[in-house]
C-alpha cells in the first residue's frame, strides 16, 4: 500500500464522514417533528462533545500514541502470512471478518454488564439523529479499537483495511441514525444484504427483546445466521432511549462519561 493510496483512503473517509453527516443534518432540519432548533443544538452540540473526547482519549491517546496505530497500517505479519494472499484478498478478508467482529462485540456490549453499562451511554439518546451515530463513550471505542486492532495484527490483515472499510461504515451509521425518512426502496432492495435504517433503528427502541436484536453493523446476514434479526414495522411510531436514562443529567456530556459509575445502582436500563 503506497503513501498515494493511504492518503486516498483517508481523504475519502474525511470527506464521507463529514460530508454525510452535514447532509444529514441539513435534512432532519426540515423535519417538524424534530426538537425546537435551540434545544436540538444543544443535543448535537452535546453528541459532538462526547465524539471530541472519543478523538482524544481513544484515538489519540491509545491508539495512535500507545499502540502506534498510524505508524502500523501497512504490517502484514501474522497467522495468515503463510498463504501469500493478495492484497485483494486480505481487503475482503478482513473487511468481512472486521464486520464480524462489530457484529460478536456488540452483542457482547449488551450481554456482559460492565460492558453494557458503557454501551448505554449510546442507547440512552431518547432524541436519536444524525449525531446519535457518534455518541460513544471513549472507554467502549478503546476496548472495540484495541481488541479488533490485536485482531488483524495478529492474522496479517494490514490495518488500512479497517480504514478503508471505515469510508463505508461511517457514512451507513449515520444514516442508520438519522431523523430522516427515507424511500421505501432502500428497505426492500438492501435489506437482504444490508444493515438499513429501519432495521437499526428497532435496535435503539426501550423495549428489551427490540433493544437485543438486530446488532449487525453493514451487513445484515450476521442477524438472520444467528437468529438475532427484528424485522422492522415502518407503520409503528418510533421511540427511542431507555427509560431509566432519559432524565437530564443523563444526557449532558458530563452525565455521559459518568454514566458507566452512576448507573451500576440501576437493576434495570
């Protein structure tokens, strides 16, 4: 992989991110049902604070500065070394095996309850849109991050294929969240293969069996393979968040990075 290409991939995965989520604001603004322009700044202002900790904290501090992340995209030394590849085949590789991963990890995030104490800090924006996609807590991007990066150095897989698969991934969270309401297309004619907006979207409802299902992050028939998948009802008024997080000081950014403590009273999220 050449200088050219790295920089290629992270220009487009600037421009996608970006360039998608101010898209998709632009569009939820012209929705009536969304909250009173004050109030809906504040949310995403306050989403957009939690992703600035996630840069420095997580990526920052533990990948790029103790692990050395950005110095590393191009080893290709491991278990899979043996086989000789092709690039081409290790980009497929590993873009299938990183989806996977997200897929196994996030039903891990709501079975364990240390985990699920930090993933909620996600699940509890009652208000979701576009912004939603980048609400994480930094202690939930370290251990997804550290554990996937061990991952691919170990079996050989450069790790400019997560970057690359990332020019895809990012611009599909953000819709997958987004206040919008999009062609009844996309549904029926990705739905079989990818994680749609419709289908995420069951997976941010306050009832239980909804919240534990449909965990895949692009591709979908991870749900169907293992029995996880929630068809979605377009005709039901959505409702997101958990009950138990939905007052204030669960929704500010200090709230936010606390939860994972003050929420371990709570039986029940």
């Amino acid at each position: 992989m050449s200088e050219h290409a790295l920089s290629a991939i992270r220009f487009a995965y600037y421009a996608g991110t970006l360039g998608t989520f101010a898209f998709l604001v632009t569009w939820e603004g012209g929705d009536p049902k969304m909250l009173p322009p004050q109030r809906r700044l504040r949310h995403i202002l306050r989403n957009l604070a939690l992703f600035g900790l996630v840069l420095v904290l997580a990526d920052g501090l533990v990948l790029a500065w103790l692990m050395r992340v950005p110095w590393r995209l191009t080893e290709s030394q491991g278990l899979l070394t043996e086989l000789s590849l092709s690039p081409i085949a290790l980009a497929a590789i590993g873009f299938v095996l990183a989806d996977f991963f997200d897929y196994a990890l996030h039903r891990l995030l709501h079975r364990w309850r240390w985990l699920w104490l930090i993933h909620c800090v996600h699940h509890s924006d009652s208000q979701m849109d576009a912004s939603t996609g980048a609400r994480f807590h930094p202690a939930e991007v370290v251990v997804e991050a550290v554990l996937k990066t061990t991952v691919f150095l170990l079996l050989g897989i450069p790790l400019w294929v997560d970057g690359a698969r990332a020019v895809v991934l990012n611009p599909i969270n953000l819709m997958q969240h987004a206040n919008v309401e999009y062609p009844r297309w996309i549904e029926q004619r990705l739905g079989w293969l990818l994680v749609t907006p419709e289908m995420h979207r069951i997976h941010h409802s306050p009832e239980p069996c909804e919240t534990n299902s449909n965990f895949g992050a692009v591709f979908s028939f991870w749900d169907r393979l293992f029995g996880t998948y929630v068809r979605p009802e377009r005709t039901r008024e959505p409702v997101y968040g958990l009950r138990q997080l939905a007052a204030e000081r669960w929704q500010t950014v200090t709230g936010m990075m606390l939860t994972p403590l003050r929420a371990r009273g709570l039986v029940e999220l």
